[in-house]
C-alpha cells in the first residue's frame, strides 16, 4: 500500500493580489523563462485561487500554497504560510 505522502506535495510563493472573496485569496506567481530562440528570459506570471481558512491573508504578503485536491471549480491550492508581511 503507497501513503498519500509518497508523491511530493507541490509547494509555490507568490503576492497576494486580492483578498475580496471569502477565505479565498489569489495569488500572482511569477516566473522566468527562457525565450527559445533569442535566449532572453522573460517573465511570465500565473494568477492561482488558494484557500485561505482565517481570512488572515491581506494584499502585497508574500505568501507559500500547497497544491491540494479541488475545493472548487477553480481552488485547488491552499496557504501554507505568510512569509512576508506587506507594508502598512
């Protein structure tokens, strides 16, 4: 029998760009990637929807999700931790 912690939980950081849905905030992941033929990197970002139970997540924190199984047609990562603060 294989434990559901065999396979690695996929972890990611990103901002806080909206925290307007209830215990639902969304999350701006960037990232670089390199142009294949000019060999340019170029930055590309992906909006994500995580479950944010407390409601204690608020615009600009830098904040660490975990990929979890759909909570809704778009959910499917939760907050793990807020590794920075925004500016007050």
């Amino acid at each position: 029998m294989s434990d559901n912690k065999d396979k690695a939980q996929r972890t990611i950081e990103g901002r806080v760009v909206s925290n307007k849905m209830d215990k639902t905030v969304t999350v701006l992941v960037e990232r670089q990637v390199k142009h294949a033929l000019y060999g340019k990197y170029i930055r590309r970002s992906t909006k994500l929807h995580a479950h944010d139970a407390e409601n204690s997540c608020k615009e600009g924190d830098v904040v660490r999700v975990v990929e979890i199984a759909p909570l809704s047609k778009t959910k499917n990562w939760r907050v793990v931790e807020i590794v920075t603060r925004a500016a007050e």
